[in-house]
C-alpha cells in the first residue's frame, strides 16, 4: 500500500485500486497521537506508583514514545485509508471499471 514511510503508491500492485480519493489528511496522525499518549501516561503512572524512581529517570517514556509513535503511524494511516475504502467515502476506481 506504500511506496515510502507514509507515502501511499498510485494504485494498488494486485487490483489497480487508485489510492488517490482515499486520502487519510490528519487523522491518523491524531489517532496516533491520542493511542501513544494513553499507553505512555498510563506507563508513566504505573511506574511511578510501583517504584518511584526519581524524576529524570521516568525521561525514559520520552523516546519510548516517540519510538511508539514512528512505528504505530504507517499501520494507522493504512486503517484509516481501508476505513475510507470500506465506508465508500471516496470514489474508488478500478482499472475495469
């Protein structure tokens, strides 16, 4: 589905589905976003109730989300295009058709 990180192809290599009118925009990013920071504050919180490290040691959950966050962003991105494709909000266009 992409040519890149985030990068979708033209059209799909198996079908020749165009990807163009499903385009995601800015929600996956949100939706990303709001995942990551649930997970990261809820380690952040549990870490702090079991051992109370010193503040500077729970900078830890800085990258560890920040790692989350590059990672979870491709599959998002591609659930919120298949949602589009599967809601039928854009038009989608075969080479058949």
């Amino acid at each position: 589905m992409f040519a890149g990180y985030l990068t979708p192809r033209v059209s799909c290599e198996a079908c020749g589905l165009v990807f163009e009118p499903m385009r995601a925009d800015d929600a996956p990013a949100y939706f990303t976003v709001f995942l990551v920071g649930h997970i990261a504050i809820a380690g952040v919180l549990f870490t702090e109730q079991l051992w109370h490290p010193a503040m500077w040691l729970q900078s830890f959950w800085v990258p560890v989300a920040v790692a989350m966050m590059f990672g979870f962003l491709p599959y998002i991105k591609g659930a919120v295009m298949g949602a589009i494709y599967s809601s039928q909000a854009g038009e989608h266009r075969h080479p058949a058709e």
